[in-house]
C-alpha cells in the first residue's frame, strides 16, 4: 500500500520543468486502457453465453433430450410458445410442464438412439 502512495505522489508532484497533468495521464492512460479491455471481455462472454442460449431455446424441438435448471432430466414431447411440455418417465408416462427459460441445457443423443 504504501508503494502504491509513494508512486501516486511521485506522478502527482511536479517534476523540475514538466507538468504534473502530463505525468499523471502518462500513469492512469495504461490503467484505463486495461480496466476498458477487462470490461469488453467481461461483458461480451456474458452476452455471447445469453444469445447461445436464447437460440437453444428457440431451436427447442420435440424428443429433445433436455435438463432444467433444477436438473431434472427429461424428453420433451411438446414445445409451445412459452412452454416445454417433458416426459421425465417412461415407463409410468410422467410428464411435467415447464417455462420455456427453466430448460438449461439441450443434451448430447448418444450414438445409437
């Protein structure tokens, strides 16, 4: 911490002929210039991970094999507009309705089914 103050007092005063506004641009420009590109990267990962699952949950389609965000397991049979109507049990039939935004994930289909 304290080379940290003794760095932003070096920058801050006036250095025998220079101006004090140009040495402190000259040490906070990089750190802007890192902070903006962390933003960028941070936020445009968030975004590409929305629109991919935006699109999976357009692409929603039935015997899809899907897991909802409380991780149930299921194949969808039916795919309305704002709900996904699953079949979490085949060999009692159960079928569960859900929000469309409740699905997290399309599952991979093994090979073979």
């Amino acid at each position: 911490m304290t080379n940290f103050l003794t760095i932003i007092a070096q920058v801050t005063s006036q250095p025998a002929g220079g101006k004090p506004a140009d040495s402190f641009m000259r040490f906070m420009f990089p750190m802007l210039l890192a902070l903006g590109v962390f933003y960028f990267f941070m936020f445009r990962g968030q975004k590409k991970d929305r629109k991919r699952h935006a699109n999976m949950l357009a692409e929603l389609k039935r015997n899809d094999r899907v897991q909802t965000i409380g991780g149930i397991l299921g194949t969808v049979v039916e795919a309305r507009d704002d709900e996904v109507i699953v079949k979490v049990d085949e060999s009692s039939n159960v079928k569960m309705r859900f929000n469309r935004a409740a699905i997290k994930e399309v599952l991979e289909q093994r090979p073979g089914n």
